[in-house]
C-alpha cells in the first residue's frame, strides 16, 4: 500500500493538470489539438467566445500543466498536445479508481458476512 506522503505528493503534481482540464474552453482546445494535431493560436479559437488575448492565456495555462507545447512559426505559435502528461493524469486516475474497487469490494464483504 502506498504511503500517504506518496499519494499527496503524487496528487500535488496532477493537480494542476485536473485545474487545467476544469475550464471547458481549455477541454475543448486540447481536444481539438488531439484529433487535429499541432495547430496555430488562432485556430484552437473553435467557436469559443474568447479573444486572442485570452486565448493565448489559456493556452499557457494547459503549457503551464505540461499539456501542451509550441514553437513559433513566424509571428505565430503552433501548439502541440503533451501525451505524456495526458498518460499521468490517466495513470492517477486508474490508481484512484482501483483504491475506491478494493474500499468498495471490502464494504461489500463486510455487509455480505454480517448479514448471515
């Protein structure tokens, strides 16, 4: 069983991955970076009610978590998604949910044999 230190120190580093995620423009920008693959600024707008300055702002907010990147091409930057930090988040999660199968199957076995 992990050790409590361990469990806190590893959800400090997903923290700010699961924030970045929270905002629905941001989910919607980095979907767009999954199925579409490295776009300009501009181009993650999607239809979102954001100005180019805000934007840009939530943009380095998921730079920021580690899920994206980019470099400059010309006056403009190409954003690219991180996969890698999309993998630790999902490896959290997995941890997480097999903690709450095992909790759950132990309260299951407990209300089972006390009911006979």
């Amino acid at each position: 069983m992990p050790k409590r230190a361990e469990i806190i120190g590893k959800l400090s580093m997903a923290a700010p991955i699961f924030a970045a995620l929270g905002d629905p423009v941001r989910l919607g920008m980095l979907a767009r970076l999954c199925k579409d693959g490295p776009l300009p600024t501009i181009s993650l707008q999607g239809g979102a009610d954001v100005t180019r300055q805000g934007l840009t702002k939530h943009l380095h907010v998921l730079e920021d978590a580690g899920l994206v990147s980019s470099n400059r091409v010309g006056r403009d930057r190409q954003w690219q998604i991180r996969p890698q930090q999309l993998a630790a988040a999902r490896d959290y999660l997995d941890r997480i949910s097999a903690q709450w199968d095992l909790r759950l199957e132990r309260l299951r076995a407990f209300v089972e044999n006390d009911a006979d």
